[in-house]
C-alpha cells in the first residue's frame, strides 16, 4: 500500500490529471465525459478509482487534484471515501483535494446527512461540492468548474495557485471550527 503524493511524478508539458475516487462507476464515468468535453488549454486526463491505494505497479502520470465523490444515498460510499483518505498524503490538502456530495436533489432518499460530509471536508479543510451528478445539465456545469481547477491545480492559470484557489473557495459565512 502507497501513499499517494502530489510531487510523486514529474508533470508533463500541458497536461492536467484529475483522479475522481468514489463507488459509484457510471456517476463517474459520465463525469469524466462531461469533463473531457469541456474546452480547455491543457489536455485533460482523467481517472478513475473505485478507492485507494491505487495499484503500485503501474506506471501513472502526476495527479495535479484528487476529488473524492460521496453519494449521500449511500453509507458504503461515505465509508469508502474515508478509507481512502488514508492514502493519501497531507501535502495534497494544500488546496489539490477536493469532495464532491452527489444526490443532495432528493433529500428523502439520503442516508448520509449533509453535515456529515461537511464536517469531513471541514476535518481535511478542503472545499466540499454539492451536485445531482443525475442531471445533464448540473453535471456539465460541476465539469466545467472541476475543468477549471484542475487547470489552476496543475499550474496553468498564471497568478493563481492551488493554495489561493483553496482559500477563496472558503465560505466566509462557515469558518472551519478551530479559526474561531
């Protein structure tokens, strides 16, 4: 078992590389589709897992951001993503983590409440998205803003940095716990 660590692996000239982890396979597959549509400077890689530690045998490209999907109708998907967690190493918490709550539409169908996950991104003080990854038009919206980060996380936007895009995506309204 590795640990999975941002500088792990020389980056390639232009490339961007997200790694979307979560259980449920079409949810991220249609995502990865949406994401790799979208207009961009960069070529877009993306990959997928089910959860880490990813195999150490293969031969991967630089990982420039994680995003750690978590299906509110779903405890084992909750579970699987903290599991992975463990995997992965602290320095990629400096603004190249990101989790992504799918299903919040239906609130009646939900076994995971919404604090739940807010207090997990809270922990790792990353920033946490809400989507219905169901719906075509949310889902190309939540790829064009994933597209974007990524560009910002693999270095491709001058002037900004992933550190900068983690404190701007902080809600002034909901400071993390220990600030106060």
């Amino acid at each position: 078992m590795s640990v999975l660590r941002p500088q792990g692996q020389l980056p390639e000239l232009n490339t961007a590389t997200v790694l979307l982890v979560g259980t449920e396979d079409a949810l991220l597959q249609q995502l990865a589709d949406s994401m790799l549509k979208e207009d961009c400077a960069s070529m877009l890689k993306v990959h997928l897992a089910q959860s880490l530690p990813l195999p150490s045998n293969v031969n991967r490209p630089r990982i420039d951001l994680i995003v750690f999907v978590v299906n509110l109708h779903s405890k084992y998907s909750l579970q699987n993503v903290a599991e992975s967690l463990r995997h992965v190493d602290a320095t990629f918490f400096l603004g190249k983590v990101c989790f992504l709550a799918t299903g919040a539409g239906r609130d009646s169908h939900c076994s995971i409440h919404r604090n739940t996950v807010l207090k997990l991104a809270q922990t790792y003080r990353s920033p946490l998205l809400f989507c219905d990854l169901e719906v075509e038009g949310l889902r190309a919206t939540m790829a064009q803003r994933l597209v974007r980060m990524l560009q910002i996380c693999a270095g491709h936007v001058p002037g900004v940095s992933a550190l900068n895009l983690l404190s701007l995506m902080r809600c002034s309204e909901n400071p993390f716990q220990e600030d106060l």
